[in-house]
C-alpha cells in the first residue's frame, strides 16, 4: 500500500490533533507546541485512508508526528517514508 502526503484540512485534522492531544502522556512545552503550531502540517495517507499527521518545518525538522493506534505498528515504514518525501533532517 503507497504512503502519500496530503496538506491538513479543516475537516480531518482537528479530529486527529484532538486524538494526538488526548494521547499525550504528559503536558507539552508551549515552546515546542508553538514550533509545531508553525509547522506545515500534512495528513499521512496509506491507501487513501487517513492514518495519521506529521508537522514539518521549513527546515525540514519534525515537530509532530502521530499515526492512529491501529497503524502504530507500521511506524518504521512511515518514518522512512517520511525521511525519504520531506528530506528530514
């Protein structure tokens, strides 16, 4: 199944932030919560189907990630993919 990008929109994204916020396993530093609020943020997609964000800044350094907890288990083959389409560093 090919992973694919797709700009955050106003329909799926608040729902997966609301997942990811709920998720967290502490608080989060407002400092590192506003370098991520100032990422580009992208919806992850395997096969159509949303399966979780990613937060990239201009300097292509990761802010965010959060996959769904039913694809948890593919987080190796969507950081490398990651890694591959946004040239992280």
């Amino acid at each position: 199944m090919p992973l694919k990008l797709r700009s955050a929109d106003d329909r799926e994204y608040p729902r997966l932030r609301a997942a990811y916020l709920a998720d967290l396993r502490a608080p989060m530093c407002d400092m590192w919560a506003s370098f991520a609020e100032m990422a580009e943020t992208s919806l992850i997609l395997d096969d159509e189907q949303v399966i979780g964000f990613c937060a990239v800044d201009q300097e292509h350094q990761l802010h965010r990630l959060y996959l769904l907890p039913e694809y948890r288990e593919e987080i190796d083959r969507v950081f490398a993919f990651l890694v591959e389409a946004l040239s992280l560093q």
